[in-house]
C-alpha cells in the first residue's frame, strides 16, 4: 500500500481576504450610489419636464379662452381691474356677459348663465390684467400669466399678450 501524501494548496487557492471583499463592496457601493443619484436626477428632470409641457398646454388654452372672448368684446366694464374682468362678447354666437376673476391663485371664467369654469390654477401673480389707455376707454388689454410648476416650486412659466379689441 501506497502511503497517502498530505494534499498541498497552491497560494493562489485560498480565496479572498478581508481587506480584499471590504474594498470590492466599498467600490461597489460607490458605483450603485452613483448610479442611483443619476437615475433619481433623469426622474426629477424628466418630471419637471413633463410637468412644464402640461402648464404650458393648460396656460395656451387659458390665454387662447380669454383672447377669442377680448376679440369678440363689444365692451369692457370699466370697473374692471388687474384681476378682475368684466366684458360683453359673444359666447357661441349669442351675446353675453363674461368675467374673469382671480381668487387666491386660481383664474375663473363665469359666462352669464352657466356654471363658472376653472382656467388656470397656480399662478404666481393675481394681477394679470392691464389696460390701456384705461379702463374707460379701453383700447387695448395685457395679459400676462405666471404659472408656478408643481415640480419646480422655485421657477415659473410666464405667457404674455396684448389685445387690440376690434369691436371699440
């Protein structure tokens, strides 16, 4: 009978040392928190984004609403002000009384006899109407609409325009 050797390991047979796996995983680390930083930066931009495309759309109908009812106009009230509008215009062919007002941050259109609609909420400013030379006289309405996104509280989306009432 053979006598059995002892079997010998080769140095590079005794796998990893503490030192070796505490550094690969604090790398590893490093890598999969770089990785979640980027990824939490694309959702956020893609969010904002997002959230500005559905603003601008809404402040576009909002400010195309009120410029088809100011070309229309037959007469503005003249106690009319920055954030309130009062105006006679035509609504579907039929003459009416249409106002616009502004409560806390949120644009209203009320047609005379109708429920009233919401236009626009989140404005940053509650003046946006001007009127020029006056409210007596009226020849020409501003319209200016700051919006503040939901997504970036710090920035805001102004559309401005100017209207020269055709029917005065």
């Amino acid at each position: 009978m053979s006598e059995r050797q002892p079997i010998r390991r080769r140095q590079d047979d005794r796998g990893f040392s503490l030192i070796e796996l505490t550094i690969t995983l604090g790398l590893l680390l490093l890598v999969v928190g770089t990785l979640g930083m980027q990824l939490t930066s694309a959702q956020r931009t893609a969010r904002f984004g997002s959230d500005r495309a559905a603003i601008l759309d809404e402040t576009r109908a909002s400010m195309a609403r009120m410029t088809k009812d100011l070309r229309q106009a037959s007469a503005i009230d003249p106690t009319s002000d920055a954030d309130h509008l009062v105006l006679s215009t035509y609504v579907l062919g039929v003459a009416a009384t249409v106002t616009y007002d502004i409560s806390g941050s949120t644009l209203r259109r009320t047609v005379t006899g109708r429920p009233t609609e919401i236009l626009q909420t989140r404005l940053a400013s509650s003046s946006i109407f001007s009127y020029s030379p006056d409210t007596t006289a009226t020849e020409t309405v501003g319209l200016l609409l700051e919006v503040i996104p939901e997504a970036s509280p710090d920035a805001t989306i102004q559309l401005t325009s100017e209207i020269h009432l055709r029917n005065f």
